[in-house]
C-alpha cells in the first residue's frame, strides 16, 4: 500500500507569518514551546531565522531556544521530505535488528539518517522509542507504525514511500 503524506502542506518561509505565530502565541504560559510548533507546523521546520525573533520576543537567550529546538528531535531545521520514515533504534529494537535495518534503509535511500532524499520525496529520521517494544523492530511511515520490520518489509516501505 503507497504511503500517504502526514504533513500539511507548508508555506515557504515568511518572516511576517513567523512574527505573527509568535506574536499570537507569547501571552501563554511556557509559549516556547507552542511558538516552535506553530512555526513547524506552517512551514514545516523551524527555520534558523525564528531563533533571534523567538529569543527577542520571550526575553530569552538565542542560546536557549536553540537548546529547545535542538534537544527535541521532532523539531527540523530545514523542510522534511514529503514521506517521513522513522527508525525505532533504541535498545529493544536494536536488540532485534533495527541496526541491520538501519543499514538497509541507509543504502536503499542512498542517504543516512536526518538527511532527505535529493528529489525530497523522503526523510529518513532516527527515533528512541515508538512504545512498540512488544513488536520490535518498529518503524513509522508518515505517522502510521508498522511493527517486526525485516529487511523485506522496510525496502516495502521505501517503495511505497517513493510512489
């Protein structure tokens, strides 16, 4: 079955809008937070530039936010692929293989994982934890998990994702 797209479609980058999500969303408690996933949501990343207006608007340090948007792993600097593959490569998925299907999906792509593909129809991303240990190796194909991964099944989904 093709994979289908979980992200809206976003706008290019636009320092107005930016302005107007942070503008809207300040007055809330802890609006970091909001404020990122609003950005990420228009435009589908956050864009480098939102940093110093973010910082400036909730009398933070640049500094600060750039420690948010880079600690959590959901957050892009740069727009995602139009299909999103996510790789499980904690302990009880590496412990079933998710390394070997690592490598796999790496060499099937032909890029490693955080990149996109040249013609951004994928995204590969690595991530900790799906909540599907009991059917590990997980993976998650535009928002939709898919448990016991196999070599087979992972080339599946990157042909369904390349549709």
């Amino acid at each position: 079955m093709p994979a289908t797209s979980n992200l809206a479609v976003s706008q290019p980058w636009d320092e107005a809008t930016a302005q107007g999500i942070i503008a809207e969303l300040r007055a809330l408690d802890g609006p970091l937070l909001p404020i990122l996933h609003g950005l990420q949501e228009r435009f589908g990343y956050v864009d480098t530039r939102a940093v110093p207006m973010i910082a400036h608007a909730l009398n933070l340090s640049r500094a600060d936010v750039h420690g948010v948007v880079s600690f959590y792993h959901d957050f892009r600097g740069q727009p995602a692929g139009r299909h999103v593959i996510k790789l499980c490569r904690a302990e009880a998925c590496q412990s079933m293989g998710a390394d070997r299907l690592a490598a796999e999906l790496e060499r099937a792509l032909g890029i490693r994982f955080g990149a996109t593909t040249p013609d951004g129809r994928v995204t590969l991303e690595a991530v900790y934890c799906l909540g599907n240990c009991a059917l590990s190796p997980a993976a998650m194909v535009d928002g939709k998990l898919h448990g016991r991964i196999d070599a087979p099944s992972a080339l599946a989904l990157v042909r369904g994702a390349r549709q």
